[in-house]
C-alpha cells in the first residue's frame, strides 16, 4: 500500500484544488485500491500537530473548479522552522515524526517561495518531498509559469478594464494597486492587457518626477485620463538604495496605508490632476480558475503523481518551454525570480509608448 500526503501552504490562489485533484486522480488510476492519500490540515502546521485525515475518492470529485484549498492553508515563516519555542517545540523534528507516525511514502506539498524553502529542508532531514510551485506572483525560480498567476492576471486586467470606463467618463487619472511585494510579474502582464499608461514595477525604481511628467503631457495632448498599475512593493529610485530595515521604517513612518495612497498626493500636487486609487487586494488571489490554470494545474499533478510512482523525490515540477519537468528542490530554494529590466515583455511595454518612470 502507497502512503501519500498532501498539504497546501502559505497564502492560497486558484488551482489548488485543481492540482490537489491531478495528484490524487492519477494515483488512483495507476495504483487502484493500492494507495491511501492523507490530506494534512492548515499546511505545515497541520504537519506539525498532526492534524491529518485520511482521505476518500470522493473526496476529490467537482473540485476542479473550486477556488481556495480544500485542505485548508496557513503561513509557517521559514525563518521560524528551526526555532525551537515552548508553544511548538522543535517544529521540523515534530513534522519529521509525524510524517513517519502516519507511515508516509511520500509528502506531496504545495506552495510558493516559502514553502518551497521548508520542502527542501524536509527533503535534506531525509523525508522524501515532491512539490508544485503554486502562486499569483510568479516568482518562484525553475519554472516559466506557476498556477495561480493567469487567474490573477484575468482578475487585475478585468479591474483595469473595469476602472477605464469610469476614468474616461470624468477625466480623471487612477491609480490601481496590484499584489506583488517583490516582484512585479501579475502587475507587467495586466498592466499591458490592461492598457495602463504607467507601470510601477520593484524591480524598475522609479523617479516621481518622470511619471508626473508622463501624466502632463498625456493632459497636454488631450487625452482626458490615465490608468497607472502599480505593484504594492514598487520603489522610487530613492526608496532603492535603502537596507530593507531603511525601507521598513520609512514605509512605517509615512501616513498612507500604502504606496499608491503616497503616490496619489505626491502626483496630484506635482500635475493639479484628480486621483483616485483602487486597491482590488485580494479579489486578485480568489474564485475560480481560469481555464489554463486549470489545464497547467493538472498538468503539474499528474506529474507530481507520476514522480511518487517512480519514487524520484526532492524534485519540483516545473513548467519549462511548455513542457513539464522536475527541477531540484535544492535549486528552487531560497531563489526569486524576478522580473529582468531587459525582458522583451517589459521591452513590448515600452514600444507601445507606457512609463515605467525610469
């Protein structure tokens, strides 16, 4: 009997349980009645306190198009695993047995750059670990695309599509607020479906001064509004050469729940235009997937399934030139992957004339 156990991890984006389906379904075709499959609660913390079920087939039935995880999802901050405190004691040793008390033979996680790290530490402690890159940034090194992303971006575009029609009909200028700390992937890819004229990416610093001038002389040329996609993590050039310990208390100390509110005063008193800011937050992370999330969703599972039948463990799978491919955890670890200044699809941006304010 095949013993396989699957948790989802840290914030949750569609296609989970379109994934968790692909796992299960494909282990069930090949190995019939010869395979248990335990779902463990809330992700690693389940795992920790042993919060596990032992699963059904039925289980895994009209779930293709739900949004969420049926399994439920916390965030473990890696940097806590290895903390031993009176509440949880020595997190990885209490994985590591509960993993064997539930007779494991493979621990099927799901999840982005976070998890990622605690899926190759379990894999060094000698647990064997196969994981599915999950989430709407699309930042996580190895593969092309993770699922959760076009689902994002189908979101945020419909909102820019959505914000364009008002901005047209009072001439104002809008500034709509995209997930994404670090990296600005979801923001680039809806900001050009989108139409946006301005996109404020981490990765691209940008000068005030330039995206005020922008604004004007698109008034100049009379044209009545502009629409600006900015990635909740973007930075001015100053903002740049601060530590991350700068940053935070910078950002701390500014009255403005957040960039684009800032961005919005400073931008109207530098151009005496009318802004507004919509913040869609996590609209971008919810519902059903888009039907390639779907298809990519269960493309990675049945792969994932296909890893645990031939016992190749410590493996990622991974979208590269559209196949799917097994990358090492220990390559996936700890690595951004962010987007390069010189990429053609930033390039394509600015052929069609739109800011980065740089």
């Amino acid at each position: 009997m095949k013993r396989v156990g699957i948790l989802t991890s840290g914030g949750d984006c569609q296609g989970l349980n379109a994934a968790i389906r692909g796992v299960a379904k494909a282990l069930y075709v090949e190995c019939k009645d010869g395979v248990e499959i335990y779902g463990i609660t809330d992700g690693y913390r389940g795992l920790i306190e042993g919060d596990y079920r032992l699963m059904k087939k039925e289980d895994f039935s009209g779930i293709l198009t739900l949004g969420g995880t049926i399994l439920g999802t916390s965030r473990q901050p890696f940097k806590l695993m290895r903390v031993v405190d009176e509440n949880s004691g020595d997190k990885i040793q209490r994985m590591k047995d509960n993993y064997k008390k539930m007779k494991l033979d493979c621990l099927v996680v799901l999840g982005g750059n976070g998890t990622h790290k605690t899926a190759n530490l379990l894999s060094e402690e000698g647990l064997n670990v196969v994981s599915l890159p999950k989430t709407i940034d699309n930042d996580i090194w190895g593969t092309d695309m993770t699922f959760g992303f076009q689902s994002a971006v189908d979101i945020a575009t419909h909102v820019l599509d959505c914000i364009h029609t008002t901005a047209t009909s009072h001439g104002r200028v809008f500034i709509v607020e995209i997930m994404g700390h670090k990296v600005g992937w979801l923001t680039l890819h809806a900001g050009i479906a989108g139409g946006a004229d301005v996109i404020l990416l981490p990765e691209i610093p940008y000068n005030i001064e330039k995206v005020a001038k922008t604004l004007s002389q698109r008034a100049k040329a009379g044209k009545g509004f502009s629409i600006l996609a900015v990635a909740e993590g973007a930075l001015s050039v100053v903002e740049a050469q601060m530590s991350k310990k700068e940053l935070k208390a910078a950002r701390a100390a500014q009255p403005f729940p957040s960039i684009s509110y800032r961005l919005a005063q400073e931008l109207g008193e530098k151009t005496g235009q009318e802004i507004r800011v919509t913040v869609p937050g996590h609209f971008q992370r919810g519902g059903s997937p888009c039907a390639y999330d779907r298809v990519l969703s269960t493309r990675f599972g049945t792969a994932a399934a296909n890893l645990i039948l031939n016992k190749q463990y410590g493996y990622m799978v991974a979208l590269q030139n559209n196949v799917i491919v097994p990358v090492p955890l220990a390559e996936v670890a700890g690595k951004l992957k962010t987007v390069p200044k010189d990429s053609d699809v930033v390039q394509s941006a600015r052929d069609l004339g739109i800011s980065f304010g740089d």
